[in-house]
C-alpha cells in the first residue's frame, strides 16, 4: 500500500504498577476510560477508580508503549480478542477487504498524479 495513503492508529500502553502481567493497551479492557485534565493525558480505570492522576496511582505510562499499528494489524488485534483470528471467514473477509483498501490506494495516487500534470500543465 502507498505509503502516503496509509493510516496509522496508536495505541497507547498503560502499565499496572501492582499487577504487570495486566498492563494492556488502552481501549481493550471495557473500564478504560483515557482524558485530558489540565493538559495532561489521563488513564482511569472506571471500575476501581484507579488512574495515572497522581504519582502513586496505580496505573502510570511509564514505560509503557505508544505503538502505531496498520488496520491490519488492529484487524487481526479484534479477531484475536474475538477468538476468530484463524477463522477461515475471517481471513477471507480481511484479504478482500486490504486489497479493496489497496485498489482505492492505488486509484487515489493515479488521481492525485493526474491532478498535479494538470496544474504543472497550466503553469
């Protein structure tokens, strides 16, 4: 996929200081709730109202990841959660629908070549 068409998501890591093994990327747990207070980005965990809010909270972004993931990858990232990952549906569905994404990539920098010959056209 052209590079200047593709979208990329990030995903934000928020640690658990008392239990790392349930450090988890925000927005895969259904309590994760993320905001800004006075310009600070701000983990709440609506469940236990634990957050990143204060220094001894039990969540932090320290160390934490900020990845940024193709749609493919957080495609597969949601069959997973899903338990659909290896379904056969699912990667059929998934390839027709990259390579639909790729077609209109492709479509999109035809177009937009087309556009800047027709203003250098001009000049």
């Amino acid at each position: 996929m052209s590079k200047n068409y593709r979208i990329r998501i990030p995903l934000i890591k928020v640690i658990d200081k008392i239990c790392p093994r349930s450090s988890h990327y925000i927005g895969t747990n259904i309590h994760d709730r993320l905001y800004f207070q006075n310009r600070q980005l701000i983990y709440s965990n609506v469940q236990n109202g634990d957050s990143t809010m204060f220094e001894k909270g039990g969540y932090s972004f320290k160390n934490g990841d900020i990845e940024m993931l193709s749609l493919e990858e957080i495609l597969d990232m949601q069959a997973e959660v899903l338990d659909c990952d290896l379904d056969k549906d699912y990667v059929k569905i998934k390839q027709e629908f990259l390579s639909y994404i790729e077609k209109m990539c492709e479509r999109k920098k035809k177009k937009d070549q087309q556009l800047l010959e027709n203003i250098l056209n001009q000049l």
